[in-house]
C-alpha cells in the first residue's frame, strides 16, 4: 500500500509537471510587425496604456503614462498589485498592451523587431539566477565576443573586485565547482556586471536589491550610478532607500499614477509616498522587545 500511495504521488507531479509544460506550449508569440524600426536613443514613454491579464479581469494598468530619460534613474514604487511589475514587463514587452502606446526612442515597442529590442533593454530580475558555468560564461551570455578586459572592467564597474578576489579561478571560476556559490546579494552584482558590460541603451532593474544585505545594498547602489552614465535606468524598489536619489519617482495606486517627484519633493507634500516613508522607516527600526 505504501508503495502504491508513493506512486500515485509521483503521478499526481508528473501530471502536474507535463500540463504545465504544455501551458507553455500553448502561449502564442507575440506578432512581430513586417515593417521594423529602429528606436532613436533611449527615451521610454509610457502613454494611456490600460492593461489586463485576462479579459474578465481588472485592470492591472489604466491609462496609465509616464516617461523616462536618458542617464536618468526612474523608479516606480506602490504596494503590492499597483502595477510596477506589469508596466515594467511591458516596457520589454513581455506581453502588449490593449490600450495606448509603449515607445522606446519616440517608437513603438511593437514596431521593433525582437533582436532589435532584446539589444535595446536589459532587464534584471529580483532573483537573478547564474549558470553552473564560469564567471566569464555567464557575463559572455551579454556579448559572446567580450575580451577578458572587457569582462574585467565591467565586473569592476559593478562593484565585483572582491567576488573575483576570493575565487580560486577568477573569472573562470565555475559556480557550484569546488564549493563555490554567491549569495543573492553578490549574484545580483554579476547579473548587473553583465547589464553593464552589454550597454543596453535601457535598463530595468526588478527590485534588483531585494536578496541583499546592508553591504551588498551599499555595493549595489554604487553599481547604479555605472549603469547611468550610458542608459536610462528604472527600477522597481520595496526598499524606499534604494532610490532616494533617484531623479523621477512615480508612485503607482490601483494601476494608475498617485504621485510623481523627487524625493524631498515628495516627503514635503505629505501624500501617499510620505505615508509609505514613513512606514517604511517604522519597519526598519522595529526591533524584538526583550521577554517579560
């Protein structure tokens, strides 16, 4: 009997495994247009765009625009569900938008063709994952002709001198060989090292500080200001001190722009983003109280 349950489990996952397997199957590419263009430097605009995961479900965007420069950091911040992931995922084009338009360079991202926008944003996600293969391989999956140099100037960049420093092999360390690994701090520095050394005209960066600790944040932060100086950053923060710097902060409710400035602007105007400051600054003072 034992036996018989072991293997209906089993079952149950194999089922489970294939039928997700064949979801992916099913998806069906997006329509790439016959009459390609080239985007213009790295001005995004974001402009009436409403969108829906489903057709009977609310809208995760609506009417939402926004805009963001080159050599500017934008970040978008909002609680759960306010719509930072999905505007982000339709900057890169994941998936497109049912209403208005997302251009890159005053053109529209479904006017451009894939490789074309796969060269023109980078994106990094919160749990950015390496592959079982040399530092050097996993940099090369940006620019497969990268010299040595070239790999060595962006991990600098990235603030990386002291993973390299520590690894038997240097860049040519293989991850998982001989008890090597990095934590998710030090792996999002890599994952931004690669961002750095491909030199996308835009970049989008997941809460790209969310597995790191305090020192990690600090070198992470520093490996920001790399990314500006070719790109125009946006990033999506939890941790409103990772982009108290940043120079447009839009603040998204319900799919839609509650607020938008700088900082100190902000904070003075005493709205949504200052309420969420200051719970924010309440979250990372609690500490345990000492048993009665």
């Amino acid at each position: 009997m034992m036996r018989v349950m072991f293997m209906s489990e089993n079952s149950m996952k194999i089922d489970d495994a294939i039928a997700r397997v064949n979801s992916i199957k099913e998806i069906q590419p997006l329509v790439e247009t016959e009459n390609k263009k080239t985007p213009s430097g790295a001005f995004v605009e974001i402009k009436n765009v409403t969108y829906r995961y489903s057709n009977d479900a609310k809208p995760a965007v609506r009417n939402l625009s926004l805009s963001a420069d080159k050599d500017q950091i934008i970040a978008l911040v909002g609680s759960s569900g306010s719509g930072k992931t999905t505007t982000a995922g339709l900057i890169a084009r994941f998936f497109d938008v049912q209403k208005g338009n997302v251009l890159i360079g005053g053109v529209d991202v479904r006017d451009i063709g894939k490789e074309e926008l796969m060269n023109t944003v980078s994106y990094v996600f919160q749990d950015s994952r390496l592959l079982k293969q040399s530092i050097a391989d996993n940099l090369r999956i940006a620019k497969p002709n990268a010299t040595d140099a070239e790999l060595t100037e962006a991990l600098h960049a990235a603030q990386c001198d002291d993973i390299i420093e520590r690894l038997p092999q240097g860049i040519n360390t293989v991850l998982g060989s001989e008890g090597t690994y990095l934590s998710g701090g030090e792996q999002q520095r890599i994952a931004i090292a690669r961002v750095i050394l491909k030199k996308a005209p835009v970049v989008i960066l997941d809460e790209a500080t969310a597995f790191a600790d305090p020192e990690n944040e600090v070198l992470v932060q520093k490996a920001f200001t790399e990314l500006t100086k070719h790109s125009t950053v946006i990033m999506i923060a939890h941790r409103l001190s990772t982009i108290r710097n940043a120079d447009k902060i839009y603040v998204l409710e319900h799919g839609e722009v509650a607020e938008v400035g700088k900082h100190d602007e902000l904070i003075e105007k005493g709205g949504l983003y200052s309420k969420m400051w200051k719970e924010y600054q309440s979250a990372i003072s609690w500490k345990v109280g000492e048993a009665v």
